[in-house]
C-alpha cells in the first residue's frame, strides 16, 4: 500500500491544523494504540467542509489514507 502524505502540520497546543497552506480547526481527536501500533484521528473543519485526517508517527506527519 502507498501512503500519500499531506503537507500539514498541527499548531497551536493541537487545536489548528494547517493543511496546504490553509488553517482548519481541529473538533475532535481521537488516539488508538494497540500493542505498539498508533494511530491518531482528527476531524477537522473549515468554511463549513469536514474531514477526518490521520497520523501513525506521533503527529509527524499526515494522510488521508488508512491501512486496511
């Protein structure tokens, strides 16, 4: 599976994501960690469009992908 990585970065103590430039507000998030694995979940929103972005490396970087 190829991951495509978003250009985005969280600031402001996690409550911003700036994604492509643009600022989002983070609304909800969301950590699993299950025997070593990590994923984190943000539901992210901006001029009233909402999306779920995630991160497996400690919110180093960003996708919109899942590992199925």
């Amino acid at each position: 599976m190829i991951i495509i990585y978003e250009d985005a970065e969280l600031i402001e103590d996690g409550t911003i994501l700036v994604l492509d430039g643009e600022q989002w507000n983070v609304v909800k998030s969301h950590t699993f960690d299950d025997f070593g694995s990590f994923m984190d979940t943000f539901t992210i929103q901006r001029n009233g469009e909402t999306k779920e972005i995630y991160s497996y490396e400690d919110c180093e970087t960003f996708t919109f992908c899942t590992y199925d």
